[in-house]
C-alpha cells in the first residue's frame, strides 16, 4: 500500500506561463486606468486654477473698471485743469489723463508691462463729502475742511475738486476728527494759480491713482518658464512698487468703448485720442491665461490671442473676457 494515497500535483510549465500572461495582462490594464487617471486629473487640475485666476481676474478688472472716476464729478468732454501742490506743477498727465477716471497706454518698449501688452489707469475718489470752509490763504500752507473723513490722515492724498480745477496734495499733519478741520499739506506757501483759484464749497476727496498691467514676476516655474502676474502700481506713491495680484496671466488687452452714433466702437489705446479719454464709456478685457504646470495634451494645443497664434510650450492655456460699464459714465 502506498504511503501517500493522495498524489499531489504542481502546476505544469504551461499553466504557470498562462497565469504569468493572465497576471500581465491584468496589470497592464490597472496600469493603463491609472495612466489615463493621472492624466485626466493633471488636465482637470492644471484647467480649475486657469478658470479660477480668470474668473477672480475678470471680477477684479471688471469691479475696478466700473469705479473710475467715481467721486470725480466728471462733465464728459469739459475739459478739467490738475495741478499737484506737492511739487507746485500742473503738468500734462495729471490734466489729460491722470484724473479723468480711465485711460490706458500700449507698452510698446515694455518698459513697465509685457512687451506688447495693454496698461489700465484708473482713478477714483473715497466719496466724501467735506468742503473748503473758507476762501484758501495764500500765504498760509494749510486749509479748513468742514467735516472729518477716514482718508484725512498724514501722508494722505487728497484732492480738491472744484468745476474746472482739481488740485492734488499730500497731508503733512493729522487732522482731528470733528467739524472746522485743519488739513496742512507740503506744497509752497504761493500758490495763486492752484488752491486760491477754488471757491469755498470745493469738495475735498481721498484720491487714488492706480496702473494695473501685467509683468513678468522675475520667477519661474520648474520648466524654467517665466511666471507672469496682474500687478499694479500706485502711481501716486513715491516708491511707485509693483505688486502683483494675481499669477497666471499671461497677456492683456483692453479695448475701450466710446459711441459711435447708435453703437459703441471699441478700439486699444494707441488708437484712441487724447481728447477722446473723457468720452470712453466702457471697456473689454480681454486676458490670456496659462496654467503653472504642464498639462498632457497641451503641447498640440492652438490658442489665439492679439490677432495671433500663441507658442504651445505644455501649459495650458484659456482665454477669457469681460465688459464692464463706467458707473459715472452711463447715462
């Protein structure tokens, strides 16, 4: 009698081959779906921050645009005299430009902006309501207010608006809260041809000025290629530093509205007049985005911007555009 009634078997050559196949091929197949699965999700990731940079772009741009010149108390097409007490000058870019809420530039040199690319000024007020209380002196570098606002404060800016003159100055002191205040500011004593000009009643508002384009960050990504961002630029500040807002946009274009009988025509700035600023009603953004990391399938991607077609390097890449209305322009 056998020791072992039950003979045992291995497996045979050919079923471990086909087992080895069967194993390959199940692993070539996970294999596959996690491929296909990483890619998918690269393409979905590298997609969702484009489309959130420009949709937080777009809202940014569009609710700027449509405070310029807010407070202003701009007559379209009345042409306005600025002058800056600070440095005793009523220069050019303050009266044609710098105070009628929008106005833009191309940057040809890229000097400040992409080589190419558009540059949005836009300028506004705080919406207060003081008023010169007294015919200004002067011989005296300072001026009662009739009432306190957040934006009277040293170091300050503010301006004057009367009907045909705006005046710009920096506040030297610190005002107190309360009616019948003191605004001291750093300009020459003589000024007969800004402040004394100005009737009591003058408004007095917080002013800002601000340049928004985009620039090249100085940065770049782990392709080695630039990062690029919306900044803008305090052109009211002495340092005038750059700050960028948001990473991923790539260009910018801007076109501006003026009508054109029953229609709006839009053109860039460097088709645009000087005289032409104060009657733009509205403005089209229009912004190429790109994602920070190389997305699968980019590298075939064809996108148009500016009239031409855009170098496909990996990333990807969206274009998105906005229209905003002048709230003070829309009648």
């Amino acid at each position: 009698m056998s020791r072992y009634p039950h003979s045992q078997k291995g497996l045979t050559l050919v079923e471990l081959l086909v087992s080895l196949v069967i194993g390959l091929v199940v692993t070539g197949v996970v294999t596959q779906v996690f491929i296909a699965n990483r890619t998918t999700f690269q393409v979905q990731e590298s997609m969702s921050r484009v489309q959130e940079s420009g949709r937080f772009a777009l809202q940014f741009l569009g609710n700027t645009i449509r405070e310029a010149g807010s407070g202003l108390e701009m007559n379209i097409g009345v042409p306005v005299t600025v002058c800056n007490v600070d440095d005793d000058t009523c220069n050019e870019y303050l009266s044609g430009l710098g105070t009628q809420g929008i106005s833009g530039r191309v940057d040809t040199q890229g000097a400040l902006a992409v080589k190419g690319s558009d540059i949005i000024d836009i300028s506004s007020t705080d919406g207060c309501n003081a008023k010169i209380t007294d015919r200004y002196n002067a011989n005296s570098a300072q001026f009662k207010a009739s009432e306190f606002c957040p934006s009277m404060r040293k170091d300050a800016i503010l301006m004057v608006v009367g009907f045909d003159r705006r005046v710009i100055l920096s506040v030297n002191n610190t005002p107190s809260a309360g009616g019948n205040v003191t605004i001291n500011h750093s300009g020459k004593a003589n000024i007969n041809h800004k402040l004394t000009d100005l009737e009591p009643g003058s408004r007095i508002v917080g002013f800002s000025s601000f340049s928004y384009f985009v620039r090249d960050t100085g940065q770049v990504d782990a392709a080695g290629n630039s990062i690029r961002a919306l900044a803008r630029r305090n052109n009211l500040s002495a340092t005038a530093v750059a700050e960028d807002i948001i990473d991923g946009v790539e260009d910018m274009r801007v076109f501006y509205g003026i009508p054109n009988g029953n229609r709006i025509d839009y053109r860039r700035a460097d088709a645009i007049n000087a005289n032409e600023w104060p009657l733009v009603r509205s403005a089209r953004v229009e912004l190429l985005m790109v994602s920070d990391q190389a997305a699968p399938g980019a590298e075939n991607q064809v996108v148009n911007f500016g009239g031409a077609a855009v170098t496909a390097d990996g990333r990807l890449r969206e274009v998105y555009t906005t229209v905003a209305a002048l709230r003070q322009r829309v009648n």
